[in-house]
C-alpha cells in the first residue's frame, strides 16, 4: 500500500472513529439536536455539510500560502458562506421538502464549528488533497453520528425508517422522540459510553 493510501486510511479512521467530530471534539452539537428526527433531514443535512466541509478545506488548503494572517478567518468565513450557499440553492431546486423541513439548519451550516475547525486545525498546514480527504471524513464521521441518533428517534418516535412505516407491533410511540432533548440524552449516553470504553481500555489491569 503507497504512503498516500496509508494517509488517506489514517485521515478516514481518525475522523469517522477515532477523533469524531460529535463524539470526541463535541461540535456540531446544535444541528445534531435540531435535525435527527428524521432519517431523510439527518441524511441530507450530514452530506451537505461532508460537501462544504471538504471543499472549503480543499480551497482553503489551497490558498493558504497567499491568504495574509491577519484576514484568514474573513477569507475562511466568505469561502464556507459559497459553498454552503451552493447546498441551500442546490436544496431547494431539487429537494424543497427537505429545504423547507431543515429550515435555518441549511444556512447556518456557515457557523458549524466543524468546519472551521478542520480549516484551521488540518487545512491551514497540509497540502489540498489531504486536506480535502480530511474536511470530507469529518464530514461522513458527523453524518452517521446524525444517522445513529435519528434512526433511534424516528423508530421510537414515528414508527418509520425513512418514512417507511415499520410499526407492525402497533406500539405506542413516544413524543419526547421527536423532541429536541431525546438527541440530547442519545448523544450524551454515547459520549460517555465512549469515554467509559476508553478509561476501562486505558486502566491498568489488576495482577
């Protein structure tokens, strides 16, 4: 395997798994809460923001020699609002229902500390492509927190997968699912079951 598929594997490991943008660096909090009722939003709100995200990396990356110190988070900000405005247009032409159902969520994928977080940690001081590979696994790793979380509340909360109805025991569906503060308990619950993994990992082990 070449030295450039082995830094492609890492980047892809570290971002989905290791360093999880959700579960390890706690961002993306708010869009988590807001859009994971829903398989199709949670979907659709994760690959746009894997979009953005490895793009802006990519450009950012690439421009990051003549982008003076002083103005780089103007320049990052301008470069973001681009392509998250390409998503919303994109959205709405193609997806209206989506659009209409995320609302806010699209546009304020500008302020997602995911993204300038990879800007500035990762694309500020690596090559374009990397750094592209990087935005982009942050991303995914963000989608299929969204995707865990929402499959569990649109089950317990609709009934459905993807809007298909899966409810053929007929049992009564819970409210506080589709409510902001069941993502908040689902999200905590994996964090901390993550972090006690981890302490129990790194312990020492009793002779």
């Amino acid at each position: 395997m070449s030295n450039k598929s082995c830094q492609m594997c890492d980047i892809a490991k570290t971002q989905v798994v290791r360093e999880n943008q959700v579960l390890r660096q706690v961002l993306g909090i708010c869009s988590s809460l807001a859009v994971t009722n829903s398989l199709n939003n949670s979907l659709v709100m994760g690959l746009g923001l894997s979009f953005v995200t490895a793009l802006s990396s990519f450009t950012l990356s690439a421009m990051r020699d003549i982008i003076p110190h002083r103005v780089r988070m103007l320049v990052q900000t301008l470069v973001i609002a681009v392509y998250v405005i390409f998503v919303d247009l994109f959205l709405q032409a193609y997806l209206p229902e989506i659009s209409k159902q995320l609302g806010p969520y699209v546009g304020l994928i500008i302020t997602n500390c995911i993204i300038m977080g990879r800007a500035e940690a990762f694309a500020q001081k690596n090559p374009p492509v990397p750094a592209l590979f990087d935005g982009l696994f942050a991303g995914l790793g963000y989608t299929a927190v969204l995707l865990f979380v929402s499959l569990i509340r649109e089950v317990l909360g609709f009934g459905t997968i993807f809007g298909m109805n899966v409810n053929f025991l007929g049992f009564t569906t819970w409210t506080i699912m589709i409510m902001p503060p069941a993502a908040f308990f689902i999200i905590g619950s994996m964090i901390w079951f993550l972090n006690a993994r981890g302490l129990k990992k790194s312990a020492p082990k009793a002779k």
